[in-house]
C-alpha cells in the first residue's frame, strides 16, 4: 500500500488486525520502550515494515542481520508498530496518514498509541500516573475500568497528536496512553507503568519485571537516541505541551 | 490580487531556503561529538540546564550510579561532573572502536553562562537523577532613578 511517498511492505499478509499498538521515539521514549518490550514478551514476530524517502538514511543491523527503523510486529490479533529512529516532522504527516489508511483498511477495531507525559517532578513519583485521551465515547468507563485517569486540558504534540486527528477524521477508536514521565530523559518506570494499564485494557499479561531489572541498561543505552528525538521534538515544539492551555471552552 | 513572481525572485528565496539548510547542517556537524570517550572510558550523562533567573538548575540522567560515587566540582563558571558506574559497561560487537570497549564512568564538564556563587551549591540525587542548584552571582547594582 502507498500513500504519498509512504509504502507499507507487509513480509507476512495478514487480512484483518483487531487490535494496534504504536510507540514511537517521544517523551522520555516511553512508547517505544513499551512496545519494544511487549513485542519481546509476547514474542511478536516481525510481518512487515515503512518505505519512504522521507525516512532518514537509516538502516539498523540486529544480530548481523539488516533492518529497517520503521517496522511492523504480530498477527490478526495484535499488531505493534515501533520506530528505532527518531521522526522529524516533514515525515509525520504522511506517515500517520498512510498508517491510519493501512489500518482502517484492515478494519482496524482498536489502536492505542503510548507516550509519555512530561511530569516535571518525576523523579520524586514512584508510581507514575497513566493518563488517557480517546475518540471513544465510553472513554471514561474503559478508562475507570483499566485505572486510567482521563486528561481532562492539555496539548498533544507530535506522532500521536497526528495519529489521533486521522483517527477522529477516518471514526477509528483511538486510545492514546500518556505515562508520567521525565522530559528528556529516556523512562523505563514510565514504560512500566502504560504497560501495567494495557495489561488491564487489552486483558493481555506481560510481565515488566524484566523490563524494571533492565532499567539502569535501558536508560544507559538509549542516552544517544534519547538526545537524538529531544533535537526532533525541539524542532516540532514539543514544548507546547508544556504550557497551561487557555480556560476556554 | 495574484501577483506574478519574478523568476529573480522565485531564485533567489530558492538559494535563501538552500542556504538556511545548509548553514543548520554546517551547525550540526560542528555541534556533534559522540557521547562517549573509549580512550578514557567516560560516557557523557543527559543533562537539562534551567535558568530561573537568580539560579542555575542542573539535572542529569546517572543510571548505574551510586550517590557516594559522584564527585562534584564547581567553580565560579563551571561544573564538573565525574561519577563512577556500579558497574563496567562493555560493548563487545562495536565497530567504532577497535578494541573490546569497556566504560567505568560519566563525565561532564559544564561551561556556566553566567557567574555563580561556588559556596552556595546545592546537590541532590534523587531516584538516579542528579539535580544541583547553582546560585548566580548578583553583579547589579540598584541604581536610584533622580
């Protein structure tokens, strides 16, 4: 499938998807840390991956074997798409558009997209607050259920905020999941934590022990992707979710 | 009114946008140096640096680190961050280097923008995140309007 200038290779076709994950590099890289350790867990295999000259020139090599950054994990169950490349935002645009075109294609019944949120004490939070935002209009049942607090004011800036205005103009279900999280600093507790509330949402049972044992490797080892996105995200201004948004309506 | 451009025009706001982006490419090749140092087995910390005005907050990212391993140095324009890892980090399959890599510690040396007072920094590590408060030195004097 193409959709201006992006093309979804699927290595393995698969008719239809019931459910979708998405985490790309973001605040505190949450989301990508989270699915990355959900496609492990579950051991989600790889079907398919993202085409586009508006990718940067990146290739990553995993175990002597070539990959692309953009990359597409699971089955008709459930699908996770993950980035281990930061995204600048002349590629935004058209990829949220192709990926949303792909999915409701696929009839797509649920996607949820994790991130982080920028939480200026985080080092002080032990247990990080999953906050929710959704085009569904029983959001706060199926929030109450899982233990998501709504978000009720605020900006979304980037990937998900994209993803998010394809999905309320194409009338897909969308859930974006936004973790307590350090700004700036890649946030495994955060990861953690969005898992333990998609644990409860999709009723599936992944286990972030391991994840929270890696903790000090994963924040150690993500240092260059980490300052790599700050730069991207600067360059959307990311910051806006920073601001107190105005009391109107 | 639609307004023909000319072709004069049209090249030279062409040259202005190649040029923009070849100036914040030049940028970007001067500012980039690893984050590492294999020769003295140092990797540099994420830091965020906050001007509050009459202070200088510093916070950085030291997973692997133990607070009584952090060894902090400041002087009136600079910060000195040196805390040894818990553990060696080894990178075994890494071809930027050409020997088996191992590190032992973060360092950073970082430049102040303004002048502080050494004697009143504060430090504190909390959940693996260094945050030290720098005060600046108040070099203004109140001047009486007549």
């Amino acid at each position: 499938m193409s959709t201006k200038g992006f093309s979804i290779v699927e290595e393995t076709s698969i008719p239809s998807i019931k459910q979708c994950l998405i985490g790309m590099p973001d605040t505190g890289l949450t989301g990508m840390i989270a699915i990355s350790h959900i496609i492990q867990s579950l051991d989600l295999k790889e079907i398919g991956h993202f085409e586009s000259e508006l990718l940067p020139p990146v290739i990553v090599i995993h175990k002597g074997e070539p990959k692309r950054p953009v990359r597409i994990f699971g089955n008709e169950n459930l699908v996770a798409i993950t980035s281990e490349t930061p995204l600048n935002s002349a590629s935004m645009y058209p990829l949220a558009e192709s990926m949303i075109k792909w999915l409701n294609e696929k009839k797509i019944e649920l996607l949820i997209t994790v991130s982080g949120l920028a939480t200026q004490n985080r080092m002080e939070i032990q247990n990080p607050v999953v906050y929710g935002v959704s085009t569904s209009i029983d959001k706060e049942q199926i929030f109450n259920k899982a233990g998501i607090r709504l978000l009720k004011e605020g900006f979304m800036v980037g990937p998900n905020a994209l993803i998010l205005k394809e999905c309320m103009a194409k009338n897909l279900k969308n859930i974006v999941l936004l973790a307590q999280s350090h700004y700036q600093y890649p946030d495994p507790g955060a990861a953690a934590a969005a898992i333990y509330s998609l644990n409860k949402l999709l009723d599936i049972s992944v286990d972030v022990q391991k994840l929270l044992s890696q903790a000090e490797e994963i924040r150690l080892k993500t240092r260059e992707l980490m300052q790599r996105t700050n730069k991207s995200l600067q360059g959307m201004e990311k910051s806006q979710e920073l601001e107190l948004p105005a009391m109107y309506g | 009114m639609i307004r023909k451009r000319r072709l004069s025009d049209l090249i030279e706001s062409s040259l202005e946008e190649i040029e923009k982006e070849m100036e914040q490419a030049i940028q970007e090749i001067r500012e980039w140096r690893p984050m590492w140092n294999a020769s003295k087995g140092t990797l540099e910390p994420l830091t965020q640096i906050e001007d509050t005005g009459d202070k200088i907050i510093i916070t950085t990212d030291l997973p692997y680190v133990k607070k009584e391993n952090i060894d902090l140095k400041v002087c009136d324009n600079s910060l000195e961050i040196d805390a040894t890892l818990e553990q060696c980090v080894k990178y075994e399959d890494w071809v930027n280097v050409s020997e088996e890599c191992e590190f032992k510690s973060f360092y950073k040396d970082i430049k102040l923008s303004e002048k502080i007072i050494p004697e009143e920094t504060n430090a504190k590590f909390t959940n693996g995140i260094l945050t030290v408060e720098l005060v600046k030195r108040k070099g203004k004097r109140r001047i009486k309007v007549d």
